[in-house]
C-alpha cells in the first residue's frame, strides 16, 4: 500500500506540511518504511507518496487480511491530509 499526503475530502489531491508523528507496528507478515523531512516535512513540490506497507501471507487473501490489519491500526498525525483512515 502507497501510503500518501493527499486530501480525501478534495478528490485525493497532494497536500504539503508537516507530520508529527507515525504509529505503525511491523509484524512477521506485515512492514514498512517511511521517507519523511527533516522536522517531518511533506514538502509542496514533492512526490506525495511518503511511506510503503507491505504483507505476505499463504495466499493472496492472507495477505490482504494482514494489510488491513496493519492501515487499520496505523496512524499519522501532522498538519497534513491522508488517506489512511478511508
């Protein structure tokens, strides 16, 4: 999963600021990385994609489950926009 800084509630369109903080906790099945600024910042001219979320499973249903999990209990908080909770 593409995790980005851009404003559900106007079309997914790129939104800069900055971000406070990451809650994500990897698992065996599920991990990610994370690009961020220094102090935290989404810069206005960059690319909007700031972390990747992966998981693994058995099957590709597995997987997903753990995917889900995973967006599900993460959580950004700054002065940008995110999709996360949608």
């Amino acid at each position: 999963a593409r995790i980005t800084a851009e404003n559900p509630d106007e079309g997914l369109k790129p939104t800069s600021g900055k971000i406070n903080s990451i809650r994500f906790m990897s698992s065996g099945d599920c991990w990610g990385y994370f690009s961020v600024g220094l102090n935290g910042g989404i810069h206005e001219f960059a690319d909007s994609q700031f972390g990747h979320v992966f998981a693994r499973g058995k099957n590709r249903e597995e997987s997903r489950k753990s995917l889900l999990f995973a967006l599900k209990n993460m959580e950004v908080s700054g002065t940008i926009r995110n999709p996360v909770s949608y």
